[in-house]
C-alpha cells in the first residue's frame, strides 16, 4: 500500500511540473537588436531603413517578440530631426525626397515607427546635439535623447543585443 501511495504522489508531482518545464520552453526571450547609425550618406541609410523593415516584417509575420533600438550619434543626427534653425546642420533634400519610396527618409522612419509600434525605438546623442547647437525639442517627436550614443550602443550589447551597422 506504502508503494502505491509512494507512485501516486510521484505521478502527481509530475503532472504538476511538467506543464511549467513546458511553459519556460515556449516562453523565449526577445529578440534584441541595435543598430548604430553615425553615418549620413542616404544610400547606407536607406539601406539601413531597408533592413530595418525586412526585420521588422519578418518578426510581425512570425509573430516573434522584438525589441529593435536604432541610436543615431555624429552626422545621422540629421535624420531625426525636425527642425533645423539656428543649428550647426543643414537640412538635406534627401529627407523629404529621393529613395526607394520618392518621399526621403523621414516618411521611410515613420512609417516603419508605425509598422512596428512600440517594438521600435529611436535614441538621439544628446553630445552630438550639444556639438552641433540642436536643442531636444528640435529633435522628431518619435526619439528619445539618450545623453551619449556610444555608450547606450555599448549598454544595449552589454544587456545581449545584437550590434548592427551598416556599411
């Protein structure tokens, strides 16, 4: 009787964690990316934004969990922002024109803040910003100021993204 009863509980403990060895299973983390973006030739960056929007098409279709930050320090600064008085950058035709789309790069980063929602962030370097005379409110409303670009890339790898730049 003290073997059945010894069986029973054995089962039933099992019964009981089983189902939670599974749930840990279909539970995967993230998948987190970071892109570096220092550059201002607008083709590496429409081949940025084209790469950002295959990634971002994939996970949504395959209804994996992403998290993509893209932090924009030095000459890609320009790319993010809206509006360019009194500043040390002047505002390129290649923004509102050109690329695969004809309408610049700040439509292609809008729509793809659209497409993946919150799953997409935007940092601006807030020491490019100081060099280069841009005050956060002339900074796109989608970004956020991160104090030094290098080191929120380098945070970012330190909490497992993977590095992306484009070359």
């Amino acid at each position: 009787m003290k073997f059945i009863k010894l069986i029973s509980v054995i089962a039933l403990t099992m019964l009981m964690v089983i189902p939670s060895f599974a749930q840990d299973n279909e539970e995967e983390e993230a998948v987190k990316i970071v892109y570096q973006c220092d550059f201002s030739n607008p083709k590496r960056i429409h081949l940025m934004l084209n790469t950002l929007n295959n990634a971002i098409k994939y996970y949504n279709k395959n209804l994996i969990d992403y998290k993509i930050d893209v932090v924009v320090l030095g000459p890609c600064l320009q790319y993010v922002m809206k509006d360019f008085k009194n500043t040390k950058v002047a505002k390129k035709p290649y923004l509102t024109h050109g690329g695969p789309t004809g309408a610049g790069t700040e439509s292609r980063i809008k729509a793809l803040k659209q497409l993946a929602a919150d799953n997409i962030q935007i940092f601006a370097c807030h020491n490019t910003m100081d060099k280069k005379n841009v005050k956060p409110e002339q900074i796109a409303d989608y970004a956020e100021v991160t104090p030094s670009g290098i080191i929120k890339v380098i945070d970012l790898q330190r909490k497992g993204y993977a590095y992306i730049k484009i070359k």
